[in-house]
C-alpha cells in the first residue's frame, strides 16, 4: 500500500548496528537512575500535584495525574502525568495542548485484548511527585491494580536546558498473557502548522542508504509506529487490540533513534538510548483537531517479576533554524546518553 503522507528528501548518513537487547535496572552496564531502584536517593514528597522546574531557556511544570487549576495549567485534566508544560524563553507559549500533557505515561498492555482490563491505566491510578533537588522531580506510581506494574520516571533539566527522562518499572505479578511488556508514551503538541515528524531512515529490512522521512499518518491509527533498526515485525498483539497506535506499523525503520518536529518555529527533539529499541509513533490528532501526538512506545521482553526494567531518553526544545542544526544537536545528545 502506499503511503501518500509520507515523503522522503535527500540521502544522508550510513546505516546503525543491531541495538543491544533491553536491559534491567541492576544489569553491570547501566546503574539505578531513581528512587524505584536506588533506596540512597532522598526526596521529598509534593502535596501540591505540580512542580516547577527552569534551567537556562526551558522552564517547565511537572504534573503527576491530579487535575489542576493553575495561572499556567487551567483547568488542567486529570490523568495527564509528565510535562504539563514546557517553554522557552523565545516562545512563552505552552507546546503541548492545554489541559494535557507531554512525555506522558498512558498505558501499559500485553498485547492481548482480553488483558486490557484499563486502556489508560497509568491515567487511573494514583501517583505521587518525588522533588529531588532544584532541577529534578520524579513521578512515582505504586503497583497499578490491574498489572501491578510499579513505576518511576524522572525529569532532569540538565544544564544546556536538555530534558532528560529516565524511567523505571518493576512488574510485581506474573500476570501478562505474552512475553513482553508494551509501554507507551505520548505528547500533544498544540496547534503546529505541519504536524509531521522527521527522522532518519529507509523502508524496512532493507540496506538502503538512510534518507530524511518526513511522517504524518493520514489518520489516528494509520502507519502509526515506526520500528528500530533491522526489527522486522512488533511483538504478537491480538488483531483487534484497541490501542491502534501500538500495532499499525509504516513501512519504514529508524536509522538513528531520534526523531523531530516543529511547532511555531521550535523545534522538539527525542532522542532515545539506542539499546532500549523504541518505537517512535505518531497521531494526527492524538490532542484533538489540529493537535497531533508525537509519541513513543517500549517493550520489555520476557520480563520477569520482581526484576527493575529501564530506560532512558533525552528531549530538546529550541527554535528551530534548519534540518543541519537539528542533525547537529541530536547527534550531540545522543553521543552523550548513556
């Protein structure tokens, strides 16, 4: 089938390597980043749902899934935990859509239809902000009730202004029907005037030279994933699984694990661990009319309970001058995440 919405422009750089296997939180390579894993860490609890965190040109409101009513989060939803809002200097306006959120936790699957009990499980259950330090806050959530997956994500403001998130999780009942753990993150950028997404790739199981893709899924749920580096299908998920996002992929892979886009003349950039396999995945109207999600999603294999699952990612938000630039600084970023 042909997809109409999505061109590509010129070839640019040689091919990755086969990413590394997910890793666990105790794993030699990686160290424990939160408090999930790292009991030494000292924090304190916020009563009051949010935090503000500003570092260089970003600032930025951390929410956990209480609603709000602020000066800067009117009437903000309850549910939408992460990034309730993120500016910068040259722009002060808000660049995920009022009321929701970005870098948000939205559901945790096994890819089977009769397991999904709760769509929006991270969305229903409570959670609580852990205040670290001036630049640092987590959102931590007990064992949901359903999957009874226990979890913690951490927002750094580093101090280029770079928004690092590391998350944790630790399955506390052997209850998913596959050999993975699905996870999916989204963000509901407000009104850009193209809501595509660029990254560098080429059509699936080939070894083609990468070239720039310029994404938009004609509709909600219509080649809405696209895959990590010579990965030739996702994980087994039941035909009629509801989440569309998860299992509708184009016919593209990733070549390097970042991806862009532009809102208002800034830029958005995730750039992801390349070991941690992420898809990236999109909606033309994940936020409503006009507000398309430029989202993610990880799977954990054959997890085991009681064992810490992680993952880290890094986002940029500046504005935007031309494709070099943008090339420039995730490449910068993803030399330095570990």
């Amino acid at each position: 089938m042909k997809f109409k919405s999505l061109m590509v422009t010129a070839a640019l750089l040689a091919s990755t390597s086969l990413p590394e296997q997910p890793v666990t939180a105790q794993s030699k390579k990686y160290s424990p980043r939160t408090s999930l894993t790292d009991k030494t860490i000292k924090f304190e609890v916020v009563k009051e749902h949010f935090v503000k965190l500003t570092r260089g040109d970003i600032s930025a409101i951390i929410v956990d899934n209480s609603a709000l009513d602020l000066d800067e989060l009117p009437n903000h939803r309850a549910g939408y935990n992460g990034i309730a809002s993120l500016t910068h200097k040259n722009h002060s306006s808000n660049l995920f859509v009022p009321g929701i959120a970005g870098l948000n936790f939205e559901h945790i699957h096994d890819g089977s239809s009769r397991g999904l009990k709760e769509k929006f499980e991270p969305r229903k259950f409570p959670m609580e902000l852990r205040r670290i330090s001036r630049h640092v806050v987590e959102v931590y959530q007990p064992p949901t009730e359903n999957w009874r997956l226990e979890s913690c994500g951490r927002y750094e403001i580093l101090q280029d202004g770079v928004i690092q998130y590391s998350f944790e999780c630790i399955p506390h009942a052997d209850i998913f029907m596959s050999d993975f753990i699905g996870l999916f993150w989204a963000s509901y950028i407000h009104q850009p005037k193209d809501g595509s997404i660029s990254f560098l790739g080429r059509p699936t199981g080939t070894s083609n030279q990468p070239e720039m893709i310029k994404a938009v899924s004609p509709k909600h749920g219509v080649h809405s994933t696209h895959r990590p580096p010579n990965t030739p299908r996702l994980p087994r998920i039941d035909q009629d699984f509801p989440l569309t996002l998860v299992n509708h992929p184009s016919k593209y892979e990733y070549t390097r694990s970042w991806y862009y886009g532009v809102s208002n003349k800034m830029a958005f950039i995730q750039v992801f661990r390349p070991s941690d396999q992420i898809w990236f995945a999109q909606s033309p109207s994940g936020g409503g009319k006009g507000n398309p999600a430029w989202d993610f999603q990880w799977f954990i294999k054959r997890p085991k309970t009681g064992t810490a699952y992680q993952f880290v990612m890094r986002c940029c938000y500046l504005p935007y001058e031309s494709r070099n630039q943008i090339e420039e600084m995730a490449q910068k970023i993803l030399q330095q995440i570990n």
